[in-house]
C-alpha cells in the first residue's frame, strides 16, 4: 500500500491543527501551499498551480512564494479574508533525518502586525460574549461582555453590555476589524441587520472552546493578574470575553510572546456614549458615501504628524470624555498652543520625522522586528 512521503506525512499532521488556515509549509527559500490550500491561494494570488510527488499516485497541487517578500501575498490573502498559519523550519537542515517544523504564528484580519499591512488607525480583535442565564446590574436575560484588543499597540478593554442596543454601540465605537464569539451569540447576531449590511466583519465562532467559564478564569488569572482577575470575576461575561481573547492571541502568536497592557474597564470611563445611527451621522471618521475619510470630521481637523496622535485623535473623536479636568486640560493645551506659533511650529518640526514607536516598541518585545525598522529608531 502507498503511503505519502516522511516529508508530507509532517505536513499533513501540521495541517491537522490547522484546518480554517492556509498554511505557508517553509521549504528552504519558499512557502509552498499543497492540496486545497495550494488551490485556493493560486487562485486568490494568481500563482501557477503546480504539482509535486508526494507518494501517492496523484500528484499533490502546489503553489508557491519566496520567503522574503512574503508580505505582499499575505496582505492580499487577509483582505480576502483567509487566516494564514506560518510553518517555519526549527532545525537547520541537514542530509540525514527531517527538518522539523512548527506554527510560529497564525495571521488573521485582527492579529496582523506587519507595519507595512497598518494603517495609522488601531487595528482591533474583537472578543463576544453573549450569556444567557444569571442577573448583573438588575438586569436579567440574555447580555454581552466585549473585550478588545490592538495587539500592535498591547491596548486592552473591556466592556459590559445590557443589552443588544448597547451591544451594537460598542462594537460601532470600536470598528473591530475581527470579532470572535461564542455559536450562541453567532446564531444569534448572523440574522441581525448590522451584521447582514457587512457593518461588522464577518463572526468567528470556530474558538468557541476558549469561551469556557474555567478557561477564561485561567487565562485572566495568569495573564492579567489576582487583582484583575477578581475584578473581573464579578460580571461574568466581561470575564469570559476577555479570558477568550486572551486564549486567541496566545493561540495565534504563540512564539512571539504578545503582552496585553492592564485591562481597561470602559464602562468606568467619563465619556459620551454614542450611537451607531448618531456616529454614521456625524461622520466622525468615515463618511456615508463609502465609508472613508474624505469629508469626515476627523479629516477637516487631523493635523497629526505622527500615526501615534492620529490614532489619540480618532479615539477622542469616538469616546469625548465628559470629565471637567479633563476636557479644561485639553483646552489649555489648545490656547497654548494657537497663542505661540513659533512654539508650535518648532514642535510640528520635531515631531514631523517620528515613527510608529508604539508598533515598533511591541515589534520589539514580540521579537519580531526586522533591521530596517530598527534603524528607523537611530534617526
């Protein structure tokens, strides 16, 4: 009886854990895509198909990229909304034995940090809880716990939620560009307008294992701390979405070792609470005519130099804080600086040729910083 090759035998074992991913199989100097994967990006990349032995009688289709320059077909894989799961080689090769292999990280719409894939604007995952049972704040029935996070910048927030109004108030604020959730609540918002429009990317319940009650108080105890996780023992779906976000971005980064700032509870935040119907209105950072910045607020007033103020003014946009000292604070700033131009142009100057240091501080301290990027930080 055939049998495929030690070589395919690996891959497939790989592939097993795997299956909702295209997996970038690392072969020397390229990432070769084999079987359904080889046939799906050929076509999404415009790849030739090819074929390599594998053992069996029929070829394997397979398809092909250089390692180097990866990141262009990854962007276009993203965008279509694939996940991608990057295979690297472990051990040196060698001419006797296997080259061992493993998942380094797994890429998705809301774990890319790639630089050159980012816009200046956050780049959040998204966490759902619905739960259906127990009674918080008074209330009783079905409510949601919301959990975000950029692991570009290591934000993390959270958010309780009554009900499905609120619900969709929070996630219009946040415009995740991925959102996993628990099959209850996927069943549920799958029939709901907001999610039918395409106002929201596309719901992932495929994790739904992370939203276990134990695995979430695990998660939130070793990664955030006792008094974190205590506080959010409390409102149990707050402490399930957060625990499954956690669990997701160690399952997708795996070796690169991503660390979450301390959670932020939103609902004590002093800002406006605004609605979906009253942000699509305003058009605060995105128009209504197809959804960019052209004619926004934000456009009218970004005078930003640095991607790090205009992620701080986008931010400000959607949650006004509603603190007294806060908002005097702001307007001294302002006074201070329309009343000395010399002053604020020096500044405008200084800060003109500074990076994205906090996307490259967390590209750092995941290890995953490439040279040029670390001479951008000796200028």
């Amino acid at each position: 009886m055939k049998k495929y090759t030690p070589m395919f035998e690996q891959y497939l074992q790989i592939k097993a854990d795997y299956t909702d991913c295209i997996l970038f199989y690392r072969l020397g100097d390229f990432y070769e895509m084999f079987f359904e994967d080889a046939v799906s990006a050929s076509g999404a990349l415009d790849l030739k198909l090819t074929g390599r032995d594998c053992g069996m009688p029929e070829r394997a289709p397979m398809c092909g990229i250089p390692y180097h320059s990866y990141e262009g077909y990854l962007c276009k894989l993203i965008a279509l909304g694939f996940k991608v799961a990057i295979c690297e080689q472990t051990t040196p090769p060698s001419e006797k034995g296997l080259v061992k292999r493993e998942v380094i990280r797994v890429v998705t719409s809301g774990t890319v940090t790639e630089s050159n894939l980012l816009s200046a604007e956050n780049n959040f995952l998204c966490a759902v809880y619905q739960y259906d049972g127990g009674t918080h704040n008074n209330l009783v029935g079905v409510q949601y716990g919301v959990a975000f996070a950029d692991i570009t910048t290591t934000e993390l927030g959270y958010e309780y939620c009554k009900d499905r109004t609120s619900l969709v108030d929070s996630l219009a604020k946040i415009k995740p560009k991925e959102i996993i959730c628990n099959h209850a609540f996927a069943e549920q918002a799958n029939q709901w307008d907001f999610v039918k429009n395409g106002d929201l990317p596309k719901l992932d319940a495929s994790f739904d294992i992370a939203f276990d009650l134990e695995k979430c108080h695990q998660a939130t105890n070793q990664q955030l701390g006792e008094d974190k996780h205590k506080a959010l023992s409390q409102i149990t779906p707050n402490l399930v979405a957060v625990g499954a976000l956690l669990q997701y971005v160690t399952h997708t980064q795996k070796s690169t070792g991503v660390s979450l700032n301390d959670a932020v509870n939103q609902n004590a935040t002093k800002t406006m609470q605004l609605g979906k119907t009253a942000r699509r209105t305003l058009e605060l950072d995105k128009n209504t005519r197809d959804g960019g910045l052209v004619g926004t607020l934000y456009s009218v007033i970004n005078f930003c130099k640095t991607d790090m103020g205009k992620r701080l003014l986008i931010k400000y946009l959607n949650a006004p804080s509603t603190d007294v000292n806060i908002i005097s604070h702001r307007h001294t700033l302002v006074q201070t600086l329309c009343t000395s131009p010399m002053h604020t142009d020096s500044l405008v100057e200084a800060m003109a040729p500074i990076k994205d240091l906090e996307r490259l501080s967390t590209r750092i301290a995941s290890r995953i910083i490439k040279p040029f990027e670390l001479n951008i930080l000796c200028k």
